[in-house]
C-alpha cells in the first residue's frame, strides 16, 4: 500500500528545514538539497495553486516561512529575467519544471560584472551556496512555457523584501 504524504508531512519537513539552519553550514546546505531534490522528486507534495503565475514576469509564491528561512516557488513566465546580483544570504534552488538559463558574473567593480559561465538548467536541477561570494548570476526563462523553481533562502521574509543584496550591470568581457 503506498505511503501518502500530507500537508502537514510537508509542513514537518520544511520545519525541520528550518532547524538545521542554525547547524554548520555544510549540514544546513545538505539539508536544504536534499529537501529539495524531495520536492521536486514528488511535486504533488505542494500545493498546486502555489505554482501558478500571477500574471507577467516572475511570479514569488511563499511555501514557508520562519525566522530562519523563507521557501518560495517561482513561476518565470517567458521572456523573464533577473538583473544581475547576489545574496545577502545562503540561496538554494531546484527546478520543478519548464527550463531556465543562469549566467554567472565575475564583479569587476563594485557596479559591474562580466560574465564568466553560461548553462540551461533543467528539471531536478539543484544548486545550493552560501553567501560568501561573490556568487553572482542572473536567471532568465528564454524558454516557450512557463518554468517553476523552488528556492530555499536563509532569510526571515517578514525582516526583509528580498534575498539579493546587490544588483551589477553587465560589462563588456
């Protein structure tokens, strides 16, 4: 008989999550992917209302949320792209489905990047980092159909907007 999960399973394991941000950050970030590679593993554990557009651009959905970190699901409608940046705090994605591009950077200045790496992500990607930077990237969906990315980020998003510290211009390289 198969085992089902239910909502509260899903709230217990991003609770749990959320411990293991006050452990090392090795712990922290192998926690957060292996949740993720579970989340993606099964998308019916989330709501599915949760990963629906609103509308042009980039959709932020919060999953969860506590002091220690903040889970969102991200729905990039075609065309959309993310300036240049990198994060005030440990950032982890996934990509549940559609397929996204992200570029990283290599900061020249303290206002401009030029580019250093280029690679198309695809369903079940995962990528964790902490902030000890520079980790710049831009993310964009260059794609036909929406895609759905689900990101972990170390931060209270009820203290703070947004997880990016900074943004960069692009510099001819």
């Amino acid at each position: 008989m198969p085992q089902t999960t239910t909502p509260t399973d899903v709230e217990a394991m991003l609770a749990n999550l959320a411990r293991s941000a006050s452990r090392s950050p090795e712990a922290y970030l192998a926690s957060a992917r292996a949740t993720l590679v579970r989340l993606l593993a099964q998308p019916d554990l989330l709501d599915p209302s949760r990963l629906v557009g609103r509308g042009p651009g980039l959709s932020r959905n919060l999953l969860f949320g506590t002091e220690a970190i903040s889970v969102w699901a991200m729905v990039w409608e075609p065309g959309t792209v993310t300036p240049v940046h990198d994060h005030h705090c440990s950032c982890c994605f996934g990509l549940l489905r559609g397929s996204l591009r992200e570029t990283w950077y290599r900061p020249i200045s303290e206002t401009h990047a030029v580019a250093t790496m280029d690679a198309v992500r695809e369903p079940g990607f995962v990528a964790c980092m902490m902030p000890t930077g520079p980790n710049l990237h831009r993310i964009a969906n260059d794609g036909p159909e929406a895609a759905v990315s689900i990101h972990v980020y170390g931060y209270d998003h009820r203290a703070q907007d947004s997880s990016i510290h900074r943004t960069y211009a692009v510099a001819a390289g």
